[in-house]
C-alpha cells in the first residue's frame, strides 16, 4: 500500500512537467503557425499537427478554440513582457517604446492579432480591463478625470499604445519598431501636457 502511494507521488509532479511542455508545445504551435500564415484561420488540426500531438490532446489541455488563443495571447504577452495593463501614467506613456521592439520580433502573430477572427474576438474579451487600467493611470494624473480633455487624451492613448498603431506606422511610414514606439510615446507626452488644466 505505501509503496504504490509513494509511486503516485513521485510520477506526480513527472506528470504535471509533461503537461507543462505539452502545453508550451502547443502554444508554440499556434505561435509558428501564425508567424507563417498570420491571415490564416487555423484550427485545433492544425495545431495538433504542427504540436506533433493528438487532436483529443490539446483539447485536453484547451477546451475550445477560444481558450487556446486566450492562453495564446497571455503567453506571448509573457513572452515579449509587453505592459498591457500598466499601473502608473509614466508606465503607460512609455509602453510603447518597449512593446513596439517587442512587435517587430513577433510580427506575424501581432499582425494576426489585427487583422484574423481569433484576433479580434481575444481583443474585445480583454477591452474590460484595458479601459479599466487605464482609466486608474488617468485617475492619478494631473487632470480632472472626467473633463473633456482628459476622457480625449485618455482615448488617444488607446489608439496610440496599440498594435494598429505600430502597424501604421511600419507599413505607411516606413518606421521600425523602436522608431514607432519613440513617436508613439512622444504623442502621448505632447497629448498629456495639453491637456492638463494649466495647459489652456
């Protein structure tokens, strides 16, 4: 009896290791077939080939396809470290010139995040606490929160500190990553001094 109940703790934590790099095997299935077709719709056979593993395994690890991508997105973000939810108003104004480095290295998996279903669909379920993040740095700024000014500036950083926004910058002004992300942070800085109450 105690020598099969030592068994079982002892494979344990060997099993919960397995699952671990199955799971990261899969992530990083999604993350290459991303890299390689960032337009493309890919389903759970996809990944399973491209993962070398079982259809049934990774909905093992996975329930839905929607759950994947969830997982997907919070482990590029680790990945990069890209300050998504930042806490303070100075990390927010320069997010940008970090992250946007960050998207050059992954460029078909942040184009993807733009322009595919899955994309868009794991954008939306996170928009909650993206505003609420930065709705708390605003409410520490040097500003009335709720003046038009501020609910401008607050909005403009959410164009500014965006995938969209480095894609714009890339592809119609021909700059890299770090360069977008110094502009993107700038605009911001400009943005936050004229909105301030003593700027008018």
């Amino acid at each position: 009896m105690s020598g099969s109940a030592d068994t079982r703790k002892y494979s344990s934590p060997l099993r919960e290791q397995q699952a671990l790099e199955t799971r990261e095997r899969i992530l990083r299935a999604t993350l290459d077939l991303l890299n390689v077709n960032p337009f493309g719709d890919i389903s759970m056979d996809d990944v399973a080939k491209s993962a070398g593993v079982e259809r049934r395994t990774v909905f093992r690890h996975f329930a839905t396809k929607e759950a994947l991508f969830d997982a997907f997105w919070t482990f590029i973000n680790e990945g990069m470290n890209a300050q998504t939810l930042p806490s303070t108003l100075d990390e927010l104004v320069h997010a940008p010139i970090d992250t946007f480095q960050q998207f050059d290295k992954n460029q078909g998996v942040i184009r993807a995040s733009i322009h595919t279903p899955a994309g868009y669909a794991m954008r939306m379920r996170r928009i909650a606490a993206r505003r609420k993040a930065f709705k708390q740095c605003f409410d520490a700024a040097e500003m009335e929160p709720a003046s038009e000014n501020g609910k401008r500036a607050e909005a403009l950083f959410h164009l500014l500190y965006s995938a969209g926004a480095w894609e714009i910058l890339k592809d119609y002004a021909g700059l890299t990553g770090q360069e977008a992300g110094e502009a993107a942070s700038w605009a911001m800085q400009v943005i936050l001094k004229a909105a301030k109450p003593d700027a008018q």
